[in-house]
C-alpha cells in the first residue's frame, strides 16, 4: 500500500470485530513509528498499551468511576478553545450530525446520543487501546511531535489492514487513566487511539469527514 492510499483511506472507525491484534505486529508498528520527526530528536511520546486481560480491567475500572461519579476530571488542557468560534464550531457541529445521521439518531433524542457517547469509554469494542501522554515540561513544539508519531502510526497500522479511532474524550477522566496506569506524575494524558479491525457493516464506518478545498487554507506567495 503507497503512503497515498493509507492517508486517503485511514479514517476514524468506531465499530470493530472481535479480533485481536497480533502483539508482534503491533510492538514492530509502534517502533517504526518512532521514526516519526522531532524537533531535538527529543522523541517526547510516551505510550501505554492495553490488550486483553489488561484492557478488560480497565474498562471495568472506568465504568466503575463513572457510575459512581460522572463529572469530569479538572482538566489539564483544553482540547478545543473555548468559545470554539467559526468556522471551526460549524466543522465540528457538521461532522457529528452527519455521524448521527448514519446511525438513524436524531437531535432529539438525547438518550440515544449519550448512550452512544458512552461507547467512548470502551473504545468502540476495539481489542487494542493505546494511550499517549508527554512529560508536562514540553511545549508546544513536543505536543506536535507527538501528532506527528500518531499519525505515523495511523498510516502504518492503515498499511496492515488495521483501523483506528483517535480519542480526545479520556482527558475527561484524565485522573482515573492515570491512576490505573501508574502513569508518573510529571506525564500529562494526551489521548487515546483504539486499535482494531473495523467493522464493514457498522453504518457508522461510512463516515468519512469532509476535507476543505485547498484554496481555503493554503496561500501560495508570488
């Protein structure tokens, strides 16, 4: 598979079979990614890995946390400005109705929407998650090294027939993540990915976002 095709058809899946991912193929991915750019070479990424056992434990662990307590964590970032002004609020507001629309739920019903919010913390039944922190001195260049190793790693896993979900929803719940982790107290959740193969007959597997003319964004200087 060229880059071409593995960027074109990566997409964020959120339904997925159960079926594993090889760990060998999974830890041999996870290094190549390494090769991603960073600034220093500072390699500032810091993941942790759930399959099986593990991954069930957590899931119990977060369901758990928020049956007894649903309100989120104080953040540690903001993953959208907040007001989130145009035209990036009618972006974000375009892509979930059309999501929605996929999955035949309509505006009012709330029940619906917040039920399927809630496969959030499941990862979609993917047999694979992944989280991804950094050290909490890093700035601003080291979060888009960061980026960069996870859309490397999208693209590689695209290329073995994998699929992927990035997730911003887990700094919500940040603390409880990083408790179950044990994750040092100098790293600072980023998000999450799930790993796995996608569903073809979950309709909500269709969804594919709408990209921007090049015109809107790019300026060519004569």
């Amino acid at each position: 598979m060229k880059v071409s095709q593995a960027l074109r058809e990566r997409r964020s899946v959120r339904a997925f079979v159960d079926r594993p991912v090889p760990p060998a193929l999974l830890r041999e991915l996870l290094q190549q990614a390494a090769r991603a750019p960073s600034s220093g070479n500072l390699q500032p990424w810091r993941i942790h890995v759930l399959q099986g056992e593990a991954l069930q434990r957590f899931i119990e662990h977060i369901a758990t946390r928020l049956a007894s307590d649903p309100e989120p964590d104080p953040a540690d970032y903001a993953v959208y400005p907040q007001p989130l002004q145009e035209p990036y609020r009618t972006s974000r507001f375009e892509v979930g109705e059309q999501m929605y629309a996929l999955l035949g739920i309509g505006r009012e019903d709330k029940p619906a929407r917040l039920d399927w919010f809630a496969r959030n913390f499941r990862f979609f039944e993917a047999p694979c998650a992944l989280f991804f922190s950094v050290d909490r001195c890093m700035g601003p260049g080291q979060w888009a090294d960061l980026g960069m190793y996870q859309q490397s790693l999208m693209l590689l896993l695209k290329e073995h027939g994998l699929d992927s979900c990035p997730q911003a929803c887990w700094t919500r719940y940040h603390q409880s993540v990083e408790a179950f982790l044990q994750m040092p107290a100098e790293h600072m959740l980023h998000c999450a990915i799930a790993v796995g193969y996608a569903d073809p007959e979950a309709p909500v597997n269709r969804l594919v976002s709408q990209r921007l003319p090049l015109e809107t964004f790019c300026t060519f200087v004569e």
